[in-house]
C-alpha cells in the first residue's frame, strides 16, 4: 500500500479545501517546498500535488515548485490542477513527475484522454471525483450528469495506468473514506486505483489494504491538522 501525503498549493503556499470549496480553505504556514521535505525525511517515497491555482486557470502556474520538489528530493510524484492540454502534460514530463492527473479535460473529451494515454505511456493518471455516484467537474463547481461507472466502462481499455477516485462529500470532512463504492470502482477498473478523500486516521489505511485492485492512499487534511502523525503513517507504507 503506497501512501501519498498530498500538497495542495494556492498562491505559493500549502492550504486544504473542504469538499473543494476555494471559500472554505485552511492555509498553513510551511511552505510547499518545506513540506515536501519533511515528508521526504520521514522516508516517504510518494506524494500527491493539485495545483490549485492551475486548477483554476487551465495553466501550469506552480511548475517551478513542482520542479524544484523533483529535483531536491527524489519523490515519486503525480500533480494535477487544470492540466487540459498535451504541452502541459509534456512540461511535467521535462520535469520528472512520475504520473500527470486527468480529471475535467479528460471527462469532457474523452478522445483527450486517449490520445493522452497514447503519447505517454504508464504517465497518464485518471482522476474520478464524484458525487451521489455522478462525476464532477471544474473544481467540483459542476456535475456532468455522468455517472462514474459508465464513464470508467468507456475509458476502460484506454490504457490509463492509475485511477484516483474521491468521493466529494468526504474530501476535507475527515470521516473515513467511501470504502463501499471505491471498492466496487476498483472492480471495474483495469488499472489500480488510488483512495482519495476523508482519511482520518491509520485504522482507514488498515482497512483499505484489505480491497483489492487498490494501490495507494492518499493523506491531506489529518496531517496537517495532527491527526496522523507521518512517524505511524510512513509504518503502513510499502
């Protein structure tokens, strides 16, 4: 079970948003940069980074510290935040991460997404972030009246190599994950799936190792709140 300590970045610096609200964000005063290190001296070996601001603009704003995360530290990274075009897949690429996120752009045009997969191979990450079963899009601000499970059974066999799944009305709230439909998102899906949204504490990432078909987890909010401490939550890292 990988575990990914995840960055959200906004104007340089490190904030959480509760079930994606740009209103209701908490920001905290170490750096990205700061934080990227400390995960990487408790021997974290993953990281999850949204680009916020690109998010918002459909542009790579915070590849310089996405860069500088890269080249310090020596983490497997996947980034997402916006990225709607192949010449911004192509400059995270230059810089190293390990996996580029598709969420929105991928959604709205799936012949995006295939072309994506086609041009770079095993970098291609998908991200499904729903709502009462249906995808969200742009920020979590729209629903695109698709359900996830007909959606992931187009795409299937696209050749996309990770699938983040969130369930919206846990992101930021802290109340475990929707153990129930990941489980049966990672039944349908041809490639590994990443548990995102509502980790509280260890005992949720206990309980994720014993699905199937899941390849990680990832952890924002009780980190930085305190409740996990990175000494307990790097022991359930493999």
């Amino acid at each position: 079970m990988k575990i990914f300590p995840a960055i959200d970045i906004k104007d340089k610096k490190c904030v959480r948003l509760t079930k994606g609200d740009f209103d209701n964000k908490t920001e905290y005063e170490i750096s990205p940069i700061e934080q990227a290190n400390k995960y990487k001296d408790h021997g974290f070996k993953n990281l999850h980074i949204v680009d916020l601001d690109g998010a918002l603009t459909g542009e790579t704003i915070n590849l310089d510290i996405i860069q500088e995360i890269v080249s310090k530290f020596d983490l497997n990274i996947e980034i997402g935040g916006g990225i709607r075009n192949f010449d911004s897949i192509q400059k995270y690429t230059d810089v190293g991460v390990e996996k580029v996120i598709l969420g929105s752009a991928a959604i709205k045009d799936k012949n995006f997404l295939k072309e994506a997969c086609e041009k770079f191979p095993n970098k291609i990450a998908l991200a499904l972030d729903a709502k009462d079963g249906y995808l969200s899009i742009f920020g979590w601000k729209e629903n695109s009246k698709v359900l996830t499970r007909d959606y992931l059974n187009a795409v299937n066999e696209y050749g996309v190599s990770r699938l983040i799944f969130t369930d919206i009305n846990r992101d930021g709230m802290k109340q475990s994950p929707n153990f129930e439909e990941t489980a049966k998102v990672a039944e349908l899906s041809n490639c590994p799936v990443i548990i995102s949204g509502g980790v509280s504490s260890v005992n949720d990432i206990k309980k994720a190792k014993d699905l199937k078909n899941i390849e990680g987890i990832i952890v924002g909010k009780a980190i930085y709140d305190g409740d996990i401490l990175l000494e307990e939550l790097v022991e359930e890292d493999a």
